[in-house]
C-alpha cells in the first residue's frame, strides 16, 4: 500500500495552441464526456521532482502500449476536464514521491462519476490501481489490486449493470507473463478476475478491451512465445461477462507486431491498427529502431478479411487511433515523422483513409514545427474528423475535412507518400492456461498537493 498524495485545482482560462496546462506535463489519452467537455489523461511533475521515481524491472510484461516506464518519464497521474472552448474546469494530480504512478485509461461512468485505471507500486513491484472520481474531480475512491507479482490495468469498459472490466499484464500462477482480464464493481470488489498464460511466452501486452452486442468481450493485446523471428503476434481473445474464456487466437508476421488501438466493426469483427518492427538490420544505421504500419480487419471469429502494410523506410509509424466512419470508410490516425521539413522530423499527425474493402482512399499528415501527437478522433455531425491531441506536449484539437482542408487547428496538411507493401501474414488458433487469480484489494489514502503551474505557449505553425 502507498501513501498517495493528491492535487486538485479548479481553473479558468484558455488552453490549446496557446497555452498549455503546466510544465512537465505527457499527455496520453482524452475521450469526450456526457456534458461535451473532454476528459484528458498523462503524466505530470507535481507531488514529485522531475525524473523522480522507481520504474522497476523488466518483467516481460507492459504497462502500455508502446513500451515499458522509463525512470525520467513524469511521476504522478495526470486528470483534467477541459471544455471544448480550451476552458480547464479542474485538473488533478495524484502521485507520491519517489515512485511513478501511472494513469493509462479513463472511462466516464453513466452516473457522470469517471474511472481510471493504471499502475500504482504495490507487493511484488507494482499493482494495478483504481480511481474513481466525482464528476467535479473529487476522489471517491482509490486502491491497488494485486498479488505477489507485477498486475497493471491499462484499459477499461463498463458492463450494462455498471460493472467495470479492466485489462492488463499479470504473472501466471508459474510466473510466466500473462494477460490480465478482471471485473470489479464501482465500490471496488473484485468479481472475478483471470490470467491468460501461453507455454513459453516471453513478453505480453494488453492494448484494447471491448463489449460486443452479443454480451461478449474482445481483448486485443501482443504476445511473443519465442518462435525464431515472429517476435510480439497480436493477441485476440474472446471471453463472456462472466470470465468463461471462448477462444483466442494470434495473427503476425516477422518482427515485433505490436498492436495500439481496435475498433468493432458493425458485424462484430475489428478493425486493428498495429506498429511493425521488422526483423533484420535498420534500412538506415542511423536509425536504428523504426516500425511501419500494418491495419487488418477479421471477422467475429478472428479470420483475416484484409489487411495493409504502410512502409517509410528509415522513418517510424505509430498508430494512435482508429475511426469507423458511418459509411464504413477506415481511419487510422498515427505519429509519424520524416514525412517534411516543418518540424525537423520531430512528431506528425499521420492520417489514412480506407474503404471498408481496405482500399486505400488518401494518407495525409498534419504538422506544425513543434511535436504534433494525437490521443483520441471521432467524426461529428457534419461528417468532419475531429482528432484531439497535444502540440509539444498541451492539449489542443485538429478538425478536418475530407478533402484534407483544416478547419481548425495548428499546423498545415499536406500529402504523404508512405508505400503500401504486401506482407505474410499468419494467422493461428492457440491454446493456453486461463486461469482464477487471487486480486487482493487494497485502499490507498489521498492527501492534499500543490496544483500545477501554468505558463504560456506559442504555437508554431509557420506560412
């Protein structure tokens, strides 16, 4: 159990291209709320010196979805309401010093309180962690949930009864890694919760959890049992509401294919984007570690219907996001640099349109001079893209149009000219251990902090 320090401040004034939330500050997730405002998600340096903090050991297991915690990331968990005029309502720091708290999903509950789940230091290394809040950002309740090993929560859903199911990374009951999959009601008991382990598995992750129409949830995550060059496969596994696992299956190709976001589809299949690291040496010495983009679509039992594998070369694509259009048309919203000069190959925003046959329709990125990175899209009324995401690191939104005009926004827009490859997939139905693990619930005991800082920021577009 740790002692948790909390900062909680209520705050006017206009953030976004102008003016960012505090220093120090990793912005990591954002999704909209009932009452039109956003509710945004990262990492900050309050309760804490900057680089403070104990990242513990590499357990094959990951609290995120790209990489594991570096000690010089931000130490407390970050949580913010902004409305859509940039206007913060309140924001809220929650860490203790000396370790690294981590906050990788937020989820608003249908009584307007918020869930978020993460990773708080715990017995063993770390433990999964929960917060609820209040709609005004009061916590309501907290605690760490764990065993003898290293347990992180990095996404969440709700239930139709209001329960919560959290995902994530866990020791089996040998120690191999495994998948971590619980529910839990929002006075925090665990109903049940299961280890997905697979003989041999060397690294594990959880990415996506999501609720099907048929009562059935998907989780989409990586795993790499070791076999010559596949490195990190996706992971897909389909369970019932009541933890009776259905079947899992993982699909890869060479290298590390390492998933970031899911969709469903209206046939209750999914859309997965994933970040490729390919096997063999760096097409450019200099850069030594680049990934490429690969998006497929299966159906509801997990076979592939297409796929499309998106190459720089020497420059590095992480996928972020994805948007299924009304019409049926595929957006994968990524980071990506390289692509021009604006900001000195720093981060853009990386945008590809797909027909629902996978035909691809445009692929377009978004770039000021600074560091452009987008967290969350959805499309609005007026058939636009809304992405929101951070410029160097504060909260702001990009609106686009089909056509690729920019509503709003920093930065410009401009073609790109990623090559479209064929790649091997292969696809292959497993078998492993989904086994009873013995959460122990935890409280953990908020106090008082000092609230971020602000300070001004100028957004650097250029002509």
């Amino acid at each position: 159990m740790t002692l948790l320090a909390v900062a909680l401040v209520f705050l006017g004034g206009l953030v976004g291209c102008d003016q960012p939330i505090t220093r120090e500050l990793l912005v990591t997730r954002a999704i909209p709320a009932a009452d039109g405002t956003w509710l945004w998600l990262g990492q900050v340096d309050v309760l804490d010196t900057p680089g403070g903090g104990d990242a513990g050991t590499d357990s094959g297991m990951d609290a995120g979805t790209i990489a594991p915690p570096v000690p010089d990331i931000p130490g407390d968990a970050w949580i913010a309401r902004i409305s859509g005029e940039r206007v913060v309502h309140w924001q809220l720091a929650v860490g203790s010093v000396g370790t690294i708290e981590t906050a990788e999903a937020i989820l608003e509950l249908r009584d307007s309180r918020i869930a978020v789940v993460g990773t708080a230091p715990g017995v063993g290394g770390h433990d999964a962690w929960l917060l609820l809040l209040e709609a005004r950002g009061a916590v309501s309740l907290q605690q760490t949930l764990g065993g003898p090993g290293d347990e992180r929560f990095v996404e969440l859903i709700d239930l139709p009864n209001g329960d919560l199911v959290a995902i994530g990374t866990a020791p089996g009951a040998d120690g191999t890694p495994g998948l971590l999959a619980a529910r839990i009601t929002v006075a925090g008991d665990v109903v049940w919760s299961r280890v997905a382990t697979v003989p041999g598995a060397t690294r594990v992750r959880a990415v996506n959890v999501l609720r099907r129409s048929d009562d059935r949830l998907i989780v989409v995550g990586a795993l790499d049992v070791g076999t010559g060059d596949r490195g990190l496969d996706l992971w897909v596994l389909t369970f019932d509401f009541d933890g009776n696992l259905e079947w899992q299956r993982t699909l890869g190709t060479a290298g590390d294919a390492d998933p970031a976001r899911a969709v469903l589809t209206e046939d209750l299949g999914l859309v997965i984007a994933s970040r490729v690291v390919p096997t063999g040496p760096p097409a450019d010495p200099t850069r030594p570690v680049t990934g490429d983009l690969w998006v497929l679509r299966a159906d509801r039992g997990g076979t592939v219907v297409w796929q499309r594998y998106f190459q720089k070369v020497a420059f590095d694509e992480t996928p972020r996001f994805v948007v299924l259009r009304d019409d049926g048309r595929v957006n994968v919203i990524s980071s990506a640099d390289g692509f021009g000069t604006r900001n000195a190959g720093d981060e853009d925003v990386w945008l590809v349109e797909l027909d629902p046959d996978g035909e691809v329709l445009s692929q377009r990125r978004i770039a000021s001079f600074d560091v452009d990175r987008a967290v969350n899209a959805f499309e609005k009324d007026d058939d636009t893209l809304e992405i929101t995401g951070v410029v160097d690191g504060r909260p702001t939104s990009w609106t686009i149009k089909d056509d690729g005009t920019l509503l709003a926004g920093c930065g410009t827009v401009a073609d790109t000219d990623a090559t479209l490859i064929d790649t091997a997939l292969q696809a292959r139905n497993i078998t492993g251990l989904w086994e009873n693990t013995g959460l122990t619930a935890a409280p953990t005991t908020a106090a008082e902090g000092r609230p971020p800082a602000l300070e001004p920021l100028v957004c650097r577009s250029g002509p």
